[in-house]
C-alpha cells in the first residue's frame, strides 16, 4: 500500500473548471476566428488600416495569449482538496 493511498486528505486537480483554461479557450476561439478573417480580407480594407491587416495580427497575437493560458494552467495546476475545510465544531469553515 502506497502512502498517497493512506493520506487523511485527497485533493485532485481543479481540471477543466479552472478559469485559466477557459479564458484560453476563449481567446484560442476568437483567434482563430480573426486569423481566418485575416487571410481572406481584401485590399481595400488593409488600406483603411494604414496597410496593416489588424485582424490577422490579433488574432496571431489571441492564439499566442491563449497558448500561453493554457500552458500555465497545466504547468501550475490548482490543487483542490475532495472534502471542504472545517473547523473545530465540525461544520464548514466559514458557516
């Protein structure tokens, strides 16, 4: 029997519900969009922007945000304990 088996507290990652992960999600999402966007803008609306396709280079920059959300939610993962903290008198701390 292992000694992580007969530890008195369990914890588990926070996973999927860690807000790192959707805000990277999201801003991986609408990167994508402006990325695509980007490639197929025309001429015309490049130069209304000083010859600079600001779609393209947001969206370049979102997935770039987004990459390195991610990253950091799966380098420093939230440790979330199985059972609420309680105090003395048994009841959930804070109550």
């Amino acid at each position: 029997m292992s000694q992580n088996s007969t530890t008195s507290e369990s914890k588990h990652r926070a996973g999927l519900f860690d807000i790192r992960i959707i805000i990277g999600s999201l801003l991986g999402v609408y990167g994508v969009i402006l990325v695509i966007v980007g490639l197929f803008v025309s001429d015309a609306q490049i130069r209304k922007s000083d010859s600079v396709n600001l779609n393209l280079i947001g969206g370049i920059a979102m997935v770039i945000a987004a990459a390195a959300f991610i990253l950091w939610a799966r380098l420093r993962p939230i440790i979330v304990p199985d059972e609420p903290a309680t105090d003395s008198g048994g009841s959930p701390a804070g109550h």
